[in-house]
C-alpha cells in the first residue's frame, strides 16, 4: 500500500516538475547527449528517497535540483570541466532582432516530418560546440525566447541569434530543397 502511495505521490512531482528540471539539466549539461541519463538518474534517486523516507512538498523542485546538480558534478570529471571551453560575451543592447531576420526556412516543416527530425536532431547534437544543442532544444522545444536562453546561459543575445540563424542556414543547405 505504501508503494502505490509512493507511486501516486511520484507520478504526481513528476508531472510538476520534469519541464523544469529539464530546461535546468539541459542548461547545465556541458554535452546535450548526457541529458537524459541525468535526468533519469536524478529522478531514480529521488524514487529510492521517496521509499526510505517521509518529504514534505515544499521547496520539491529545489530539491530536485539540488539531485540534479550533484548528478551532474559526478558525472562531468575534473578533467571534462578544464576541456569545456566557455565563451562569455556581454551585450547591452536589448534588441530582439528575431523577427526582423529572415531565415528562408520553416523549421516547423521539418519538425513535422519525424524521421528528418531525428536525423536533424542527431546532426545539431553532434556538433562540437554543444551550445548549438541546447540553444535549439531551448528555443524550438521548450519555447523559451532568445532573451531567456541568453539569460539562462549567461550568453549574449547576439551570440544564440548567431547561433540560431547559422545552424539553420547549414541544415537548410545539408537537409532542404537543395540539400540531400
């Protein structure tokens, strides 16, 4: 009966909280492909807490995130962190020049199509600067603005719009009309 109590319990933080904690591993993750198996890793633990002990649900997430950070210290080695190399730009210009820019492609098009997804998706995540990764999951998948994604990865505005329009010119001559 307590493990059904547990289950439901689970179940119902999961549901609160795995967009969050997501969006928190994808930003902290200095390679997009171990998301995953942080996020799984970070939600058994708490499912073996969740077993030995009583939480209360204030602060949850937090707690969550707390898991998640400590996954992913473990998982990144010392010498991982000195290989990473960080670009930090500032930017006080304030422009969101999304809009006025034209890609010449519609990503949702590609999106629909599944199977050029994951094959788009797996050519995004195998790019060396995995920045590229998380700003596109960001952006198309969660829908965060590009002022958010520059906030949350303490980047300026104009290096994820690079990234974004750069990206999407070399998938739209690898993977559009004139591509494969």
């Amino acid at each position: 009966m307590t493990s059904q109590l547990n289950l439901y319990k689970f179940n119902e933080i999961y549901d609160k909280t795995h967009l969050d904690l997501l969006k928190y591993v994808v930003i902290k993750c200095h390679n997009i492909n171990d998301t995953n198996d942080i996020i799984q890793e970070t939600y058994l633990e708490f499912w073996n807490i969740l077993n030995k002990k009583e939480l209360s649900d204030v602060n949850i997430k937090s707690y969550l995130i707390g898991i998640a950070n400590n996954k992913i210290k473990k998982h990144y080695t010392l010498l991982q962190k000195f290989k990473t190399i960080s670009l930090f730009e500032t930017n006080d210009k304030d422009k969101e020049l999304i809009e006025t820019l034209e890609d010449g492609m519609n990503i949702n098009e590609i999106i629909i199509q599944m199977d050029n997804w994951n094959t788009i998706w797996q050519f995004i995540k195998s790019k060396k600067n995995q920045d590229i990764p998380k700003v596109f999951y960001l952006y198309y998948k969660l829908e965060l603005s590009i002022k958010e994604i520059s906030k949350e990865l303490q980047r300026s505005e104009s290096y994820i719009k690079h990234l974004i329009y750069r990206n999407l010119k070399e998938l739209q001559n690898n993977f559009g009309s004139g591509g494969k």
